[in-house]
C-alpha cells in the first residue's frame, strides 16, 4: 500500500499540561538564544513531502557548528527524516488517529509529527527530545505552523509511561543502543492501553519482527537528496 500526499487536517491547539519536569531557567535562556540563532540562520521551508507544514531547515549556510554542540549530538532538528514524514503524512491523512486525544511525540526533533497531530485535532501535543536545540526548533516551528505543542526536554525511556492516549515515533530506531530502550519503552505504552505508532524507513536497528506494518507511503529521506524511498508506519501488538 502506498499513498500520495493528501493533507485534510486543520490548524488545531494543543495546551493542557501533561505532569513532567519544566526546564529550569538557564535551560530557557539556551532555547531563547537557539531561536534567534535557527531564525537568522535557517530557512523556513515547506517540508519535503508535506508542503502543508513549513519547518525551519539547515542549509550550506547555516553553520549549525556555531550553535557550539558537541560531536557526539547531531542536530537531527534541523533535517527531514523519512519516519516523522511517513508518520506526519499518515496521522494527516488518518486524523481520527489523534483527534480529541492526548498524544506524545517522542524523539520530535523538528516537530514535524507533533505539527501533523495538532493540526488534525489532538486535544492536546506533548513533544519530548533529548536534545535541547530540538525543543527550541519545535517551538518555532510549531509557531510557524499555526498549532501550540508543548515541547519537553527530558528522556523519559526510563520513567513511567505517561498518561496519553497516543504515542508516535518517528525515527527513532536509527541506533542500536536506542533500539533497545525505545522498544520496551513502547511496549510498556502498549501494555497500558496507548495507541503506539512507529514511522521507520526499516532502518537496521527497527525490531521488525516485533512490529506490525500498517501503512507505507513514498517519501523523501534526508541524504537522499530529491528522491523518494518506502518508509513504514508501525504498530506494536498488544
Ligand atoms: C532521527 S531524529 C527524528 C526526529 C523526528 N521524529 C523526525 O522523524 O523528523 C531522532 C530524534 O530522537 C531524539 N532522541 C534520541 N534519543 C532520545 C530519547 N531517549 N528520548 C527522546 N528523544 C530522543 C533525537 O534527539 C532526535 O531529535
């Protein structure tokens, strides 16, 4: 099965507090000087696959190395990846997956996947990242999009599935040791009664005999270029 891009989703917001930590001041003050930085130095662009939402992407210009990140952390906020794009493109064109329901982007990079569950009507969008670049970048590209996700910095693999009724994925399989705490992580959402949906363009480390294919769609995959591969939407078995 594989679909062409149709966007019927709305602009939707998303607001109501989900219990997690909220940065502490100095953690603030970093997200505000990375939005002036990705404002002044990226551009604002549909994304590959989904003209409908615009996200704030790298480019030759950009220097992303004077954000002064270390080696070890690229800044996969600033790039498309053909999971979230296959994930977004089919909460748009499924948006009875989301709407009226509380729903976590985990690993939201861009937002990209957030971005598509707001503006298909989730009652509320929590966005979490590892990465504190990336909650600056979900900030202004949800602005950017019309739509309100709350975007939190924290790793939340070893903690307590939270209280939602939806958890996406979108590329978050691309590492090995990641593979292996986000599998379990997503299985203890599924035992709870949460909706789990993984995009993945059947990257390595991707569990896939653990997984259930639900949809496939041609999209774009960053190093790629303007070509398309097959990413997958996943499902985990209760
Ligand atoms: C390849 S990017 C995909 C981003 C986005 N979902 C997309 O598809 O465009 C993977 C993201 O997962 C984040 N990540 C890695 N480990 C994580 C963890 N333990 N908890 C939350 N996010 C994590 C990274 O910082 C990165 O932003």
């Amino acid at each position: 099965m594989r679909r062409r891009p149709s966007t019927p989703c709305s602009t939707a917001t998303a607001s109501a507090p989900i219990p997690l930590d909220e940065a502490p001041a100095s953690r603030d003050h970093r997200v505000a000087a990375t939005q002036a930085f990705i404002a002044a130095n990226l551009r604002l662009l549909p994304a590959p696959g989904i003209p409908d939402i615009r996200l704030y992407t790298a480019h030759a210009a950009s220097r992303l190395s004077r954000l002064g990140r270390s080696a070890d952390t690229p800044p996969y906020w600033a790039y498309n990846w053909a999971g979230g794009t296959v994930l977004a493109r089919h909460i748009l064109q499924n948006p009875g997956i989301v709407q009226g329901r509380r729903v976590l982007d985990l690993g939201s990079g861009s937002g990209i996947v957030a971005i598509a569950a707001a503006k298909c009507g989730a009652a509320e969008v929590t966005a979490v990242d590892v990465d504190p670049d990336a909650i600056a970048a979900i900030g202004l590209n949800a602005t950017a999009n019309g739509v309100a996700i709350r975007a939190v910095q924290t790793d939340l693999l070893s903690a307590e599935p939270l209280s939602v009724n939806v958890v996406l994925a979108g590329d978050v399989f691309y590492d090995a040791a990641l593979a292996g705490t986000m599998l379990p992580f997503l299985q203890a959402c599924r035992e709870k009664g949460m909706e789990v949906l993984i995009g993945d363009p059947r990257r390595t480390p991707l569990p896939i005999g653990q997984l259930n294919l639900v949809a496939e769609y041609a999209v774009p995959d960053f190093g790629h270029g303007t070509g398309e591969i097959i990413g997958g939407v996943f499902g985990i078995e209760p």
